[in-house]
C-alpha cells in the first residue's frame, strides 16, 4: 500500500516546484506577514505594560510568530482539488485507482507540504532570530511535534469534507471564501482563542459579546484544534492538565471526523453520476 501512496506524493511536491516564481512570492509574503505580526504584537504588549488580557509577551510573540509556520504546514488545500476534481470529472479516476480516495489525497497532502518544508526554512531562520525560545525544553517540544501532527490529520479532515460539498453544489468558490475569512479566526490564527475568552470576560457590550461568540464557536467545531493547540503549546500557553484535555480533543475531533468523512463519502458516492452514467 505505501508504494501505491508514492505517486500521489511525487507528483504533489514535484508539482510545487514546477511553479518558482509563485514558491518566491509566497516566501517573500511570509517573511512580511511576520515582520508585521511580530511588531504589531510587541507594540500591543509594550503599551500594556507586557502583559495584555492575562497572556505575556514572550509567549504570545513565540505563539503568533511560531503559528504562521504552523499554519503553513497544516493548511494544504484538499478542498480545493477535490472540489476541482469532482467540477470536471475527473474525480473518476481517482475512484478507478486500487487505492482509497482518502488515502490518495491525504499522500497527495504529504507531498505539499514535503515541499513547503523547504520554502519555510527562511522563515524558520527568522523566527529562531527574533522568538525568544530559552524556555522551551524537550518535552515541550516532544508534546508540540505530536499535537501538530494531530493538527495535520484534523486540518485535512476539516478540508476533505468541505472538499465533499462540491458533490452538492458543483462550484464551491463561495464556500472556499467563506473558509479563508471564518477559520482564521475560529482556529486562532488571528487572535489567540484564550485571548477572546479573556476580551469576552472584560470587554464590554458588542465587542464582549462577539468575542464570546467566536469562542464558543470554536470549541464547538475542530478549528481550534488544528491551529491553537500546537501553538499553545509551543509558546508554553497551554501545560499540564489543559495541554492533555486539548491534546484528547484532538484525537476525538479526528475519530469522529473519520466516522462522519466515510459515511458521507459512501453515500455521495453511491449517488454521484458524470455525464449521466
């Protein structure tokens, strides 16, 4: 079966490389969305003495810097090739082959971000540079390797099922939108999820209130356990009992992602035609 999962992988991360000017452009993005992420933060903390909603400055620096490399190692863009996959057709291939649709995608995952391992390296060697990491120790690290690899399978399952409407729908541009601009903030991309806890907490009329909304929103869907998490733990924001409680998570949000991914599948499956056949 692993050699069967080796030509999904190949042509996914060769197929990265096949476009340099696009890895060149998505480098030199990174690289200022951290410059900015990294100075706005510090001049948010510095205002507030070092310390803003209960969260220091050390940490939350490590965790929004540290997450942009996280992000990109998690977020592969299932959806949208299974989604394209299914618009013209060819989804039917992939259904021909002696090997599982979800296997295929999730070697074809691999692939991508293989390659992206390369392209992040710079940015890597920017936030070694300017994170300060001296409290981090080897089973913090141990702990954040494990949960981010969780937060991979968790983020493919999230994408292959938003992959699935496309058997609904057809064009599912609208939804992708709708990805981009909603799981940034429910998965703690842009705003720690602990953060808005605490702004719903002290905040006061409408900010308090949607501050409140987007927490309970995120706990109530698996978003939070593909970004916060692994960051959390990184930073050393999350130890101890709530590190293992958010760790459990993870794997229950997988084995019910798994479940509710093979059931619907089989049954859009069973249901789907190309070209009337």
């Amino acid at each position: 079966m692993f050699y069967r999962l080796k030509g999904p992988f190949l042509a996914s991360y060769y197929a990265i490389f096949a476009y340099k000017l696009n890895t060149l452009i998505g480098l030199f993005t990174q690289l200022v969305s951290f410059f900015i992420q990294y100075y706005l933060w510090l001049a948010v903390f510095k205002s507030h003495q070092g310390d803003f909603f209960g969260l220091e400055q050390g940490q939350y620096l490590t965790y929004i810097c540290g997450g942009l490399l996280i992000g990109q190692l998690t977020q592969h863009g299932t959806d949208r090739t299974l989604s394209m996959a299914i618009r013209t057709g060819d989804v039917i291939f992939n259904l021909v082959r002696p090997l599982n649709i979800v296997l295929q995608m999730f070697a074809a995952a691999l692939g991508r971000q293989a390659a992206m391992g390369y392209t992040l390296l710079p940015l890597l060697v920017v936030f070694l540079i300017y994170v300060d990491l001296t409290t981090l120790n080897a089973a913090q690290l141990g702990y954040f390797t494990i949960s981010l690899g969780l937060a991979f399978v968790l983020s493919f399952q999230v994408s292959f099922l938003f992959g699935l409407i496309a058997f609904y729908t057809t064009n599912t541009w609208g939804l992708y939108l709708l990805r981009m601009n909603l799981f940034p903030i429910l998965s703690g991309q842009i705003i720690a999820v602990s953060m808005l806890a605490g702004i719903a907490q002290t905040g006061e009329g409408l900010l308090s209130m949607v501050s409140g909304i987007f927490y309970w929103l995120a706990y109530a869907t698996p978003l939070q356990a593909t970004f916060f998490t692994p960051s959390s733990i990184l930073s050393g924001m999350m130890v101890g009992q709530e590190m293992w409680l958010h760790m459990g998570l993870q794997v229950c949000w997988i084995l019910l992602l798994l479940v509710l991914s093979s059931r619907l599948f089989n049954n859009l499956i069973s249901k789907f035609n190309i070209q009337g056949a």
